[in-house]
C-alpha cells in the first residue's frame, strides 16, 4: 500500500471512528474543543499579557515621532530582531549589543511600546526544560534592555522552547539558528 | 543491558491494526522481547449470537496479552470443539496444544439494545475453572469489555494488577497542526481532544482519568488548560505574565503543580485544579521545573539545574529546602512516579544519548531501560509494569513502550504521523 493510500485510509478511518464515537451514549471524549473555544475563564489570572495579534500599528507610528516605521525599515538596526547564544549558554554574545542597545533605545524613547522577547532552544533534551532554557535566555536580553532604561512594563519574556526549532539537526551550524531570542514588538 | 537481551531469542510480532477493521485504525505496534516463561493459553473465539458485532473479542484478548510479552497465545483452528463455557471445555483437546490455560466466552442480546458477555478462564492442567465473569454492556462498549477481559487474565496469571482498560494521550503534529489525542492503550479508538495550528506539549491526565491539563501555544504564549474528557469544556488554568506550563496533578485531584516564569527563570507552584489558590514552592535563581507529585501527596519531585547541570531534586509540597535525588548520569530530567512510589522514571543524558532510566528510591540504585538517542517523556502504565516514552523513527516521532524489568519492548508509530509527549493514564472503570 502507498504512503498517500494509507494516510487516505487512516483519515476515512479517524473520521469514521469520530461519527461512531459521536454516537455513543456512554461518556467519551466526543467533542473536539476548538482551540478558539471561548470557554468561561474562572481563574483568578494575571491580566492578560500583549499578544503579537492584538492589533496592526506599532506604538512608533502612533507617536508620530518618525514618519517611516524604523522597526521595519531594513535599513534601520531596529529591523534585526535575533539574538543568537552558544550552547547552554544566555549571555548575550558581543556581536548583539549593538541590537540589543537600539531596541532598548527605542523602547526608552517610545514608552507605549511594548515587546515579547521569545526565547527558543534546540532540540536536544526534554521540552518543559527547553522552554525553561528559552525563557533563561530571553530573560538575559530583558536585563540587558533594563540596563539601558527599558522598562519592565514595556517587556514580556516568554519562551517557546525547542517547539519553533528545526528539526532533525545534523550539525551544530544548524543547533546554533535554534538558539536564540526573538524580539517582537506588540501589533506585529 | 546487553547481557539482559542475549538470553532472550526476539520475537517479533505485528499487529496491524490499521488494516483490520476500518472503524479502528490508529497506531500500528510491534513488539520485541518477551518473558522466557510465556504463559502458553489458548483463546477460543467467543459464541457471538449478535450480528451487529464488528469486534472479535477473543482478538482483542489476544492481542492485549501478546503485547505484554508474558503470554503465548495459542493457534486454535486446529482444535474442532469451540466450548463458550469452561463446562464444555474437554482439558484433552488443549492439553495437545500444550495449553496452560484456556478461555471460553459468548456474547448474547439483550432486551434494550444491550449485550451480555460471559467469559470464563480455566487451567488446562488441573482441569479446573479459574474464573468466571458476566459484563452486561451498550454494544459501544464491547473493546472496553474485552480490555476488562483481558485484565482478569492477566491478573490472576501473572499477579499484576491491571492495564489493558486503560487509555494514553499523546501529542499527534501533521504539517502544522497540533493535535491533542486520546486512544485506548492499545493505540485504537483516537481521538482528537483539542488542536491547534500552535505547538501544544505536556498533557498530564487527572487521577480519575475525566480531565487532562495541557500547555498550548495558541496565544503565541505557554498558557495551561484543564479540559473535560466528558464534556469537552475547558478552563484557563494558568495564564500568568510570562510561560505558565509542565502541569502535574496531585494525587487527590484537587491541585496541579505548575511551573511560572513570569520576569525571570522557571520556578515551581500549586494552584488548585479550578485556577484558585496560587502558591509558589520553590525560591531559586535556577531553573526549577518538570514537577511530578509523589503518590503519597508529600512530596514534589522536579529539575533543577541549580547544581550547575540538570539534576532531579525534591522539595515538600508545601515548599522549603530541596533535597538532590539523583547523582548518576551527566543530566537528569523530566522524572515521573511510579504508582507505588517507589521508583522514578526519568530522562537521562550520557553524553550526547538521552535514555529512559529508573531509579528505585530506596536503595537510589537505577538501571537504563532504552538504548536512547532522543527518548523523552517517560511515564508508567496504570499497574506500574510497563513505561510508555517518545522516542524518535526516521526523524519522526513516534511511541514506544518498555516493560519495568526491561524485558518487553514496544514501538507504535503512526503513518504520516509525528507523535510526542505521551502520557498513560489511570484504568478506565
């Protein structure tokens, strides 16, 4: 049997074992939630943190400070937004101060300006420990933003782990794209 | 480990699940190894006076046993009677096949859509019925059944407590999408509980096995989720500043300890199972995380690189100072109990290897029970035999599951799949 005759049969079979299941009187996992699922939070939580689809303008435009927008102008430092780190490692490499300085700039100047800083790591290891590695990285950039007057308000620091990494790495040029921090400014 | 393999000459067997009945294609396993001593016992499909019937219960039983490496399962074509009670059995006609025991059953309609199954299980050599069950089922319940069935028998042959009426969930990601899922040990009957377009890691089942917590990315964010297995409804469980994530329930039900970030390095919590109730655990500079709740409600058992590399340290429940737990292999991580408390699975990392190592408590002795590479997310089957983990097949991700005593050994993949982060869960009643 091929490859796309398989997956034909698996998928006829996935959904007929969804309509049978569907039928069933007993309790079973019989409804899939959508992940847009406006459930009632209950939770006593934190308020919400910025997300990158909470809106379109960047905080530089609304200013009106600049006419053009310096976080996209390829031309501009404010358009590089990784920071790459050495393995098992979160200092923030020499070659990314300049990066680092610019944001951190911008974000003194602007203070609506809001970033996530996501950290990531490779493959290699458990994921939870991953995602704790990421995050120790971004918050490495966040005290160097700090230090040059941004401030805490203005940043988030999360992690996304090895969840965004490239896969089947075969070497270390290609671990090293997988360590990083991306930063990403509120409306982007 | 290597001498442990020599003396048992591999068996191999396939169970194709995808291609026998069309309504329960899942994940396709393979089984290496086995028990010197398999229990040689004869299957004899069951009378089945119900047409509606798709499933052979004896198959199933079947294929539940063969799967834990202690059975040998006997071909019966060749014998003429097919007794559906153990009054009919004649002991002559197995004790030919070299049966040890044998089991008998029949399934019969009853008034209002419902089925009874009978089954009985007797020792061939002794010429005595071992034991006797009656299950009066809705016909959807007919794999479950035999599940139960099949839990018996292991039971009173091998003294373990059961595992077969149980269920696993696993992360399934096809192009890019995320799908959460929940199958029957056996890998048949998945279902997708929720899916994303974001990565989703990390489900933890409740102890009663009606709710699993999980971490989504959907928000761009690590955010917790509690979803009801029943209803399909779920709740923020954790949605702090910064990664809210690794869940792991206590044994009560009653709370999760969870792991926060929010400006600085993962550090470990409490939070009761409705979002209520924050309470931080640990108070480090280090990175804290991968919490699993000892089976006695006492004690969390976590990572923590505060040593300098990954180690398992464990710190009471209710905070204060942490104890290290493990002190062989370079790293240690992502620990999980086993039912009885008494060991702990975990990753370990020798090298540039990662493996699946248990440690008995006790003693602190631990053995490796996978040859590794990229094995992560170990966790035990209900009765503690058999440790389910993520290993990684021509650069995908599939299952595979080892025995405790690392005798058995399973891969489940699944086609075009790429599957992680799984996790057994509590028997089904």
């Amino acid at each position: 049997m091929n490859k796309t005759m398989l997956n034909k049969k698996l998928l006829s079979s996935l959904l007929l074992a969804m309509v049978l299941s569907a039928c069933k009187s007993t309790p079973m996992v019989d409804k899939p939630a959508a992940v847009d699922d406006k459930s009632p939070n209950t939770t006593a939580t934190a308020p919400a943190a910025p997300v990158a689809d909470s809106g379109a303008d960047t905080a530089g435009v609304k200013d009106g400070s600049v006419s053009g927008n310096p976080l996209t102008d390829p031309n501009n430092i404010l358009s590089k937004r990784t920071v790459y780190f050495d393995f098992d490692k979160d200092t923030v490499r020499e070659e990314f101060r300049p990066l680092v300085e610019a944001h951190a700039k911008y974000l003194a100047e602007h203070g609506s300006a809001k970033v996530i800083l996501q950290g990531n790591a490779d493959e290699r290891g458990t994921r939870e420990y991953n995602l704790s590695l990421g995050q120790r990285r971004s918050v490495s950039v966040k005290k160097s933003l700090n230090l040059l007057s941004a401030q805490d308000k203005q940043i988030e620091t999360v992690s996304y782990g090895e969840e965004k990494a490239t896969a089947n790495c075969k070497d270390e040029a290609c671990h090293q794209l997988n360590r990083r921090v991306d930063i990403v400014y509120e409306g982007e | 480990m290597k001498k442990l393999f020599k003396l048992f000459q591999p068996v191999l067997f396939l169970i194709a699940t995808l291609t026998t009945t069309v309504a329960h294609a899942a994940l396709e396993i393979e089984i290496s190894g086995g028990s010197a001593q398999q229990i040689p016992i004869a299957i004899v499909p069951f009378g089945q006076a119900v047409t509606a019937n798709q499933d052979k219960i004896a198959d199933i039983i079947a294929a539940d046993l063969r799967r834990s490496g202690l059975f040998r399962v006997l071909e019966t074509s060749g014998v003429a009677s097919r007794p559906t009670e153990v009054s009919q059995v004649k002991y002559a006609e197995w004790a030919v096949l070299q049966a040890q025991a044998i089991t008998v059953g029949n399934v019969t309609a009853l008034p209002g859509n419902r089925l009874k199954v009978t089954f009985g299980l007797a020792d061939v050599l002794k010429q005595t019925q071992l034991v006797t069950m009656e299950y009066n089922i809705a016909p959807n319940q007919l794999r479950l059944t035999a599940h139960k069935i099949a839990d018996v028998i292991y039971q009173k042959l091998t003294g373990e407590g059961p595992i077969f009426a149980s269920r696993i969930a696993y992360i399934n990601k096809t192009k890019n999408r995320y799908a959460l899922q929940v199958a029957d040990a056996d890998g048949v009957n998945a279902q997708t509980v929720v899916s994303s377009s974001e990565p989703i890691i990390s489900p933890a089942w409740s102890p009663d096995g009606t709710r699993i917590a999980y971490v989504s990315f959907e928000k761009k964010k690590p955010i917790i989720f509690v979803q009801s297995l029943t209803t399909g409804q779920r709740l923020t469980l954790a949605n702090f500043k910064g990664n809210n994530s690794a869940p792991t329930w206590s044994p009560d039900g009653k709370k999760l300890a969870i792991v926060l970030s929010h400006s600085a390095n993962s550090q470990l919590y409490t939070i009761n199972a409705d979002g209520t109730g924050l309470k931080q655990v640990t108070k480090s500079s280090a990175i804290d995380t991968e919490p699993s709740w000892s089976p006695d409600g006492k004690w969390i058992y976590f990572t923590s690189d505060r040593g300098g590399n990954p180690q398992i340290y464990k710190v009471s429940a209710f905070g204060g100072e942490a104890q290290r737990v493990t002190f062989q292999g370079d790293h240690n991580l992502s620990s999980h109990f086993s039912p009885d408390g008494k060991s702990l699975v975990m990753v370990r990392k020798d090298g540039a290897r990662y493996s699946i190592a248990l440690q008995d408590l006790a003693s602190g002795q631990s053995q490796l029970l996978s040859d590794g590479g990229q094995d992560e997310s170990p966790s035990f089957a209900p009765n503690g035999r058999v440790i389910l983990y993520a290993t990684r097949m021509g650069g995908r991700g599939a299952l595979a599951a080892v025995s405790s005593d690392g005798r058995v050994k399973q891969r489940l993949s699944e086609s075009g799949g790429d599957i992680r982060e799984p996790s057994w869960g509590p028997l089904l009643n």
